[in-house]
C-alpha cells in the first residue's frame, strides 16, 4: 500500500469548494425562481442566501483548519442542517406554488 503523501488535506479542500460550488449554482436558479414571485418569494430566496452564506462560511472554517481532523461533530452537524434546510426550501416552494410551475396545455 502506498503512503498518502499529503494528499489527504488537498482532497478534503477541494471537496469543500466543490460542495460550496454545487450550493451556489442551486442558489442561483432558487434566487432566478423567486425573485419575482412577491414577498413569499422574497423570503425564500433569503432564507436560501442565509444557507449559502453559511455554507461559505463553513467552508472556509474546515478549510482554515486542514490539515487537522475534525475535533467534534459540529461542523459536519452543521453542513448537515445546511443540506436538509436547503431540502426544506425545495420543498416549501414547490408546495407554496412560488416554485417552477409545469406549463398547461397539450
């Protein structure tokens, strides 16, 4: 088996930005969804740019502390409230009606 040679760290990095890259596209199409869907639509997208910012700022949190493991659960709770919050989101404004609606018609 070959050694790792530090890697480890690098991988991890780009995993966050990847990640981080992933909720910002998500991010844009919500925002591209809601911005002109009233004041309902106002607090989606703001409840969705609140969760990037704190993706953002978690990133850069684990990346400022590689190469280190993580000490305590924490940080990996709260990219786990982030996901299903975004999860949340989808959800709410798919049932609220301010989501993308299917065209009607044959």
């Amino acid at each position: 088996m070959s050694s790792d040679n530090g890697f480890q760290p690098e991988r991890t990095r780009l995993s966050w930005a990847r990640t981080v890259l992933s909720l910002t596209a998500v991010t844009a199409l919500a925002l591209r969804i809601t911005v002109t869907r009233g004041a309902l639509g106002a607090f989606f997208a703001g409840l969705t740019l609140l969760g990037w910012a704190a993706a953002v700022a978690l990133t850069r949190r684990r990346i400022s502390m590689l190469p280190a493991p993580l000490a305590n659960g924490r940080l990996l709770a709260l990219a786990a409230l982030i996901v299903v919050g975004y999860a949340v989101i989808g959800v709410a404004l798919v049932l609220t009606g301010v989501g993308p609606t299917r065209p009607h018609g044959p």
